[in-house]
C-alpha cells in the first residue's frame, strides 16, 4: 500500500467568489485575489469552499475557478496546494464532483457531511458515506466538520478516529470550535496520517498548541499574512507575541465571519482590499452602515497585512 498522502502544513485561506452585479461570474476578480494570496507563505488555497458560495455555483463554474487557480498558483507561487470543496448531499454526486475536482487541478478535496435526509445520517450512514467516496476519489479527502451548515451533524471524535484510518482520508476541518474534540483527536488519530485542521483563524493558536498544523481560515481573505505570522510566532516559540495577535484576530474574525456571514465578508473586502463585490442572490449585501462597522473593526488586522507585507518585500 502507498503511503497516505498528507496535507501540508499551513494557512488556506478560502477564497471568495466574485460576481458581477448581473450575478454572473468575475473571474477578473477572481483572478486579481489568488494573486492577492501567492508568494507569501500560505499551505495552500481553498476553492468553492462556504467563503466562496460553492452551494450558489454551477459545477461548469465550480470547474472553472479551480482551473483558474491552480493556473495562476502554477505561474506565481507553485508551491500552494489546491484543496476544492465538493460536499453534497449524495454519495454518488460526491465522488463525481471529487472526480471533477481532480481533473482541474484539485490536490485534495474537503467535504461537508451529507445533511438534506438529517435524521438518517447515523454514525454508520457518516462512516460509509466517507469512505466510499475515499474509495473512489482520485485525491485525498478532509472531512468538514461544520454543524451550522450540515443541519446541526457534529461529528464525535470516534467516528473521525474512526474515518482517520482509512488511507484516503487525509484530515479534518473543525468549524465548529470545539477545543476539547482536538485534544481528543490529538489523542486518537496518528498525527503522521492524519492533519487536524483549524476551521477559523480566531481558535488558531489553541489548535496548534493541540497538535493542529493547518488552518482554514475566512478571514485570510483579508489578512492571509498576518495569519502566517501568527504559525511563525509560535513555531518560533514566541508565546507571548503569539497570544497578543491571536487576541487581535478574535475581532478580525467575528467582523469578517460572525456578524453578517458572507455579506459581511464581502464588505469587508471592499472597504480594505477595494474589491470584493457583492454576493449572489439570494444574500443580499449589506448596508452603509453595518458594511463601515465591519470595516472599522477590521482596520487594524488590514493595517498590520499591509505592514508584513511591506517588510516581505524588503
């Protein structure tokens, strides 16, 4: 058996979708931000992930941006690997839309659980839904682990513990939050087969401390530098430098992520990366004043992104 092939170590932002005000696609835009992200220290890139509306796009467009990343991270950066979103409701649909991911350029696939028939996904509906589509999937598979968005599913630690064995199953993504579940895995699974991924930038550094070694983070969107800095303070042990940005981010995220979902995303993008647009219907965008609040609350990580970058370039 080959070894299992495992995912990097680093920050992946999940990158955002553009739309024109007709809805239709931006890849101009699109194309602007995966720049926007090369050369400066990310793992990776995550594509039709929840930041990028993946629920609101067509498999051709689904098709489209990942080909259009992997092109540009080819040209400017081609060390960041290309992680493509493919949850669906069915298992058959899964393992096709990994299958597409991959022939677009795809190096791994992250996954929601199946939640449209809720109350039939059980522990072993869970278990074989992952690993028949593991069976199948050219690339290897992150479970994503994000209640809010699977009908309330929260996978326990036995069953990832379980899927971890599996040698198609590459990692976890925890949206939601839940610290203790990663001092449990850190404990279950072999850290060597199997990547404990952070699922938001304002629980990074406990996750790492717990034995993550990836995160994907919405709000590295807008400061994928300052959230590389953040892995380098604590791999360079400097904890107490560490814990003051991780303490900043907190607001960084609740702004970017918690308090208006994608609408807030997009507006904080416009007000510091002078981009972003608008999301596609049915998300409306916000108004003058909720978008200035969370431009406000954002200024100070935007701030120091311009600052590491600035010195990058030195």
């Amino acid at each position: 058996m080959s070894a299992k092939k495992m995912l990097p170590p680093g920050a992946y932002p999940p990158l955002a979708t553009f739309f024109h005000d007709n809805g239709d696609l931006d890849l101009d835009t699109f194309r602007k931000h995966v720049s926007f992200m090369c050369g400066i220290g990310l793992g990776g890139l995550v594509i039709n992930g929840g930041s990028g509306e993946a629920v609101h796009l067509s498999d051709e467009e689904r098709q489209t941006l990942i080909q259009t990343a992997k092109e540009i991270a080819n040209e400017k950066d081609p060390g960041l690997t290309i992680i493509a979103g493919t949850g669906a409701h069915g298992t058959r649909n899964a393992i096709q839309l990994a299958k597409d991911a991959a022939t677009a350029g795809a190096d791994f696939v992250l996954v929601t659980a199946p939640a449209y028939y809720v109350g039939a996904m059980t522990k072993a509906a869970l278990i074989n839904h992952y690993t028949t589509l593991a069976d199948s999937s050219p690339v290897p598979v992150i479970i994503y682990n994000f209640p809010a968005v699977a009908g309330g599913i929260d996978m326990d630690g036995e069953t990832i513990a379980e899927l971890a064995l599996h040698s198609n199953i590459a990692g976890v993504k925890g949206t939601e939050g839940n610290i203790g579940k990663v001092g449990l895995l850190s404990g279950k699974v072999d850290l060597t087969q199997f990547t404990l991924v952070a699922g938001s930038a304002d629980f990074y550094l406990a996750s790492l401390m717990l034995g993550s070694t990836a995160v994907i983070p919405g709000l590295g969107n807008i400061t994928p530098r300052a959230i590389v800095e953040l892995e380098n303070l604590f791999k360079a042990g400097k904890m107490q430098e560490a814990v003051a940005l991780q303490r900043q981010m907190v607001e960084w995220d609740n702004a970017a992520n918690r308090w208006h979902g994608i609408a807030g995303l997009k507006a904080g993008m416009r007000g510091t990366l002078g981009y972003g647009g608008i999301p596609r219907l049915p998300i409306l965008p916000l108004g003058a004043n909720e978008s200035k609040r969370v431009v406000d609350a954002l200024r100070p990580g935007w701030e120091l992104e311009q600052k590491l970058r600035a010195e990058g370039e030195k």
